[in-house]
C-alpha cells in the first residue's frame, strides 16, 4: 500500500531535516509547506518547532495559519506536534509574556525550577498514564527549558520527571503532541511515529 502523505509546517524554527527523516524512516512521504490552503486540506499535518514560543507564534501569524491550526486541533484532524508544537498548543508561555498560543489547551507553559539544569537536554523516561493508546513507556530525547505541567482535560498523557512530573507528550484520538523530539528518540521514537501514523492515515482517510 502507498505510504501516507504528511505535511509539515515550515515554522522557520526547527531542525526539518531531522523530522523529515524520521518520518520517512517510519514510512510516511513527507513534504514541507506553508500554503494556508495546502495546510487545511491536507490529511495529516506535522507542527514541529525549536527555539521561542514567540518566534513559533510571530511565524504562524505570518504564514495566516494561527485560526486554521487551531481549528484543526479542535476538530480533532491529524495532527502531530513536536518540541515547541506542543507547547503552543497552550495559551501562553512563560518563556514569552505577552505572547498569546493557540489556546487549544487551557494553561501556560512554565520553565523548569532552578533546581534542576535548564535546558534538559538528554534522554529521560517517559511513562503513560491511563488512557494512553498511542504513547508507551521507554527513554526518549528531550531539548526544552520549558514545559507543560498540568495535564489538560480531555487528553491523556505520558510524563517524565525534571524536577516534578511534566507532561512529556500528550495524545487524544489523532492528535499526538510530544515535548521530547520522537524523531530524534532511536526505536522507541519511530515505534511511536509508527503507530501515529497508521492512526492518522486511517482516521484523515489518507493513503496508507
């Protein structure tokens, strides 16, 4: 059968090659966009992002996407978000006061507490609560100074530990958010990518 088709937000702040790869590896074809129109009909749609949670949300109102993104997610479409693509999924950050997210989430995202390094940069160990169908318990990699604390309604979520529990990836039906970089978390990462996929590719009627 034809690999599914994913589409990936050219957000202008992440390592693409490195999420182009690891999708293909998990045996998606994969193609980077900002076309506003090619984003809202697309099947399935990777929000990755490194760096700034303002810089991530200046980009998306440049690209027009805010609204469309954000009603993608409430709709529930396939959607994976990556680092940063989970966290402005929230309503605002820390890292950037006055900054609004997409607000598909209720909350901020906070830096870790200075008892602990900041960034986390590293493998850490994640493990799903109940209601996870998607995430698995194993070591992934992570590259954040900020997180996600509370799991929000609705969702299930995996958590790791940095100085107190934070939501390491969070998933509800086709959604998929993760804080660590599954594209960058050796087996257990393209498992995860795996079964996503085949997720999305049957509930956004993608080829697969």
């Amino acid at each position: 059968m034809d690999a599914p088709l994913v589409h990936v937000v050219r957000t202008g702040t992440a390592n693409l090659a490195s999420v182009l790869a690891g999708l293909r590896r998990a045996g998606a074809q994969a193609v980077v966009v900002e076309d506003r129109r090619a984003l809202e009909a697309a099947a399935i749609v990777v929000l990755p992002g490194v760096g700034a949670f303002g810089a991530v949300m200046a980009r998306l109102g440049e690209l027009d996407l805010i609204d469309m993104l954000r009603e993608r997610f409430t709709a529930g479409r396939p959607t994976l978000g990556v680092c940063l693509g989970l966290q402005v999924l929230a309503e605002r950050s820390e890292e950037s006061p006055g900054v609004r997210g997409l607000g598909v989430v209720a909350g901020a995202v906070r830096r870790f507490p200075d008892t602990v390094r900041a960034p986390q940069l590293g493998w850490n160990r994640v493990v799903p609560q109940p209601g996870c169908a998607l995430l698995e318990e194993g070591y992934v990699y992570f590259a954040n100074s900020y997180r996600l604390v509370d799991v929000p309604a609705g969702w299930s979520a995996a958590l790791a530990d940095h100085g107190g529990p934070f939501v390491a990836a969070m998933e509800k039906g086709a959604l998929l958010a993760c804080q660590f970089h599954p594209e960058l978390s050796g087996d257990c990462g393209l498992a995860l990518l795996k079964r996503w996929l085949a997720r999305a590719a049957v509930e956004g009627g993608a080829a697969c």
